[in-house]
C-alpha cells in the first residue's frame, strides 16, 4: 500500500485534512489520520472512523480521496 497526504480535500461534508494508504491495485484506502477545517482551524475528527454515526461521512471523504488519487471518474 502507498502512503498519501493530502493536506487540503473539497468534499461534499467540507474541507478535511487527511493522510492514509492506498492499494493501487484494488483501490482499498485505509485513513490513519483525518481532520476537519471549520470556523476556528483543523479539529481533529479521528472519532468519525470508528463510530458508526459517521460511516456516510467517512464514505464522502474515501470517495472524495479515491477522486482525487486516481482520477475524478472513480
């Protein structure tokens, strides 16, 4: 897996921070570290992947990643 980080991401929940691994082969995204841009800086939002109330938001940034990794078709 290839490590990334990409420090500023457009996603349709906001602008996040992230950095994780990345299968080229299969297109499996791993996020080992992710924050949020709102109105006082980055917050640190980790919690959202591990915590079930936040799997539709974990799955716009994955796909936002997977857009932006390999192309915006993905």
């Amino acid at each position: 897996m290839d490590a990334f980080s990409i420090s500023r991401l457009d996603t349709d929940i906001g602008t996040v921070r992230v950095e994780g691994r990345f299968n080229p082969v299969d297109g499996h995204i791993d996020i080992d570290d992710l924050a949020h841009l709102d109105s006082n800086g980055w917050t640190d939002v980790n919690h959202w992947l591990t915590e079930q109330a936040y799997e539709h938001k974990v799955a716009t940034i994955v796909h936002a990643i997977r857009g932006y990794l390999i192309g915006s078709d993905a």
